[in-house]
C-alpha cells in the first residue's frame, strides 16, 4: 500500500474532482503572472528559486486572486522570489530539528502523547514559507513494509494517544489509503485522536468528496481537522461548504495561521481572519511565528511587531476568537507561547 496520488474517475460532468483540479496546477510563474493580469517586470520572479522549488498553486486559489495586484497577499505566498537564494543569520534547511526526531521512516515524533505520520510527500499548493521545503521526503516515501514499521512503532508507544497525519499534504493521498492506514491505527488500542493538518480543503474544496468524508467518519477515532489559514482572503464560498460539510459529518475544525511580513501582518487582517473563519465553523487555533527555514527570511516579523499584534487582536476581538501566538523551537518539549507587549499600537 503507498500513498500515491490516484488516477480519478469523475461523476460530475460538468464539476472537476479534486484530482483534475490538482493536475491542473498552475506550475510556472509566467502562466501565473499572464492569468493574474501583471507584467513580470515587475515582480522579482525568480528562475533560480522557481528551480530550486517549483510554483505550484491550484486554480481554485488563483481565483482567489486580485488581478493587476503585485501585492496581492495569497500571490506573495506562492510566486519564487529572487529573495529566497539569499543566506540569512539563524535560518537553515532544518529549522525545527525534525530529522532527529524521526525514529522510523514516516515518522516524527517530538511531543509526548503525540506522534505524526508523514503520510504524502506532496502538496497541492507550494507556500515558499514552509518549514518542511528541505524535507528529506525520498527518505520518508514509504511501502506496505515501512508502513507496517511505523504502525508497529506507534503500537509499541502506549504513551501516543493522538496521531497526527502531515506531510506534505495528508490529503494528497488517495482515499484507499487513507482508509486503510486509518483502520489500521483504529486497532492499535491506545490511541484515541485523528488530528489531519492540512490545506488541501483550502485550496481545492472539492477535496471533501463523499470517498473523503467515508474514511473519517468510519473510525472508532475522534477526529480532529486543522486548517491553515493565512488571510481572510483565501476563504470564499466553496471553503466555507467545505468546512460545512465536515462539520456536518463531526469532525473538529481548527485553523492554523503562520505570520507573514506583508501578507497577514497587521491587526485588521488577523481581527478579520478570525471573524471570517468563526463564520464558516472553523476555531482559530494557533498563530504561528515564522519557522526560520531557508529562503523564507524576507516573510519574517519582527518580535516586537508580533507582540503588538497580539495585544491589539486582545483588544480587538473576543477572547475566544484570539488565537494562540506560539513558536516552535527544535528540542523543546511542546510549542512555546510568546510574550504579550503592554502597547497596542500595531495597526
Ligand atoms: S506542507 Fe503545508 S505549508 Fe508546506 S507547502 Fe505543503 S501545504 Fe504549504
């Protein structure tokens, strides 16, 4: 059993499925630029980054898009910029120390009680900011007898009680899969909780198809969604029945934000992230301070500025629709919360 990517089958002649919209792709820069309206000159879209780690982004969140905009902030977290080859202080290929922390191929495991499957190596959208862009992912591509190592590895563990499936995007996967790796961790009798993180359903929702919903329901397991959302912008009307959908069937949303300079940096539109994902049923969760991997220097926020942001989103919304302000920190025993300034003046 692998995690492959399935050839479809569509039933809906005039609606793609998930996997015609994932192959459809937009995977260069000059097709990106050309449907956006913008000249490339100028933009630093880079030859070398796109290289380095091709564009990839769906067409459902292209759509999403402000045509003519250079500074539109779901293009900024998808174009290769010149920006990404340059070396700066305190960012490497392996930020959070995963590669230590990974016992059996398929598996991460740095909290206690929690263990994560990297279950595809793919993802349907390519975030130049991602903490896992150098994951050694050849090594951690697994067959029927990895799997069942990192099955046995889990059962050996009393102390996981919750699996987390990663990637890459776990929804990348086909749902055969899915299915079968998901019985199988429905016998190992310790563990209780599904988390899936994802940003599949984001980015084509198509992807909750009935297949998907079948496996999540179909389990003794409480599953629990986390979403990663990073502007108010990237959620319109097929995300919100998206999330609907999942939540008619009972599955747990949360979402997941990563601060971004110049795409999410302000209070405005994280106070609106957070109106906007109460509204189509999901929890802000967590905000993310940017992990510091290679070639994504120029999306950092200042520890300062991040401290105002979260006093001013304190003042500016209810205490339940304020996320978490976290960091991650290779070797420490779970996410660290960070400090809160006494001045709210970020905006
Ligand atoms: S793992 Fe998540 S953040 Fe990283 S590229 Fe894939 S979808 Fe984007």
């Amino acid at each position: 059993m692998t995690a492959d990517i399935i050839p479809h089958t569509s039933t809906e002649a005039h609606q793609p499925c998930w996997q015609e919209e994932l192959a459809a792709a937009i995977r260069t820069p000059a097709d990106l630029l050309e449907r956006l309206e913008l000249n490339p000159a100028q933009l630093d879209a880079s030859p070398v980054a796109q290289q380095a780690w091709s564009l990839r982004v769906p067409l459902p969140y292209v759509q999403r898009m402000n045509k003519g905009d250079i500074d539109d902030p779901l293009l900024k977290q998808v174009l290769p910029l010149g920006a990404e080859m340059l070396a700066a202080p305190g960012f490497s290929r392996d930020p959070l120390g995963e590669e230590d922390a990974n016992p059996v191929p398929g598996v991460v495991h740095k909290y206690q009680g929690r263990a994560l499957l990297i279950i595809s190596p793919a993802c349907a959208i390519h975030c130049r900011y991602c903490f896992r862009r150098h994951f050694p992912y050849e090594d951690n591509t697994l067959g029927r007898k990895e799997w069942q190592m990192a099955l046995d590895y889990l059962a050996s563990d009393k102390s996981i009680s919750e699996v987390i499936y990663s990637g890459g995007d776990p929804l990348a996967a086909n749902d055969n899969f899915l299915l079968w790796i998901t019985q199988q961790i429905a016998t190992i009798p310790h563990i209780k909780r599904l988390r899936i993180h994802t940003r599949l359903p984001l980015v084509i929702p198509s992807r909750i198809d009935p297949s998907c919903l079948h496996w999540m329901t179909a389990t003794r397991l409480k599953v629990v969604m986390v979403w990663h959302i990073n502007h108010p912008n990237e959620i319109d009307q097929a995300v919100s029945q998206a999330a609907q959908r999942l939540k008619r069937h009972g599955i747990e949303l949360l979402n997941q934000t990563v601060l971004l300079k110049q795409v999410n940096d302000s209070v405005y539109t994280l106070a609106e992230l957070s109106e906007k994902l109460f509204d189509v049923g999901i929890m802000p969760y967590y905000i993310h301070r940017l992990d510091k991997v290679s070639g994504a220097a120029h999306f950092e926020v200042s520890d300062n500025k991040i401290q105002q942001l979260q006093q001013a989103l304190l003042n500016a919304l209810p205490g339940y629709l304020v996320p978490r302000f976290v960091c991650e920190q290779a070797g420490a025993l779970s996410k660290l919360p960070l400090p809160l300034s006494t001045e709210a003046t970020a905006r």
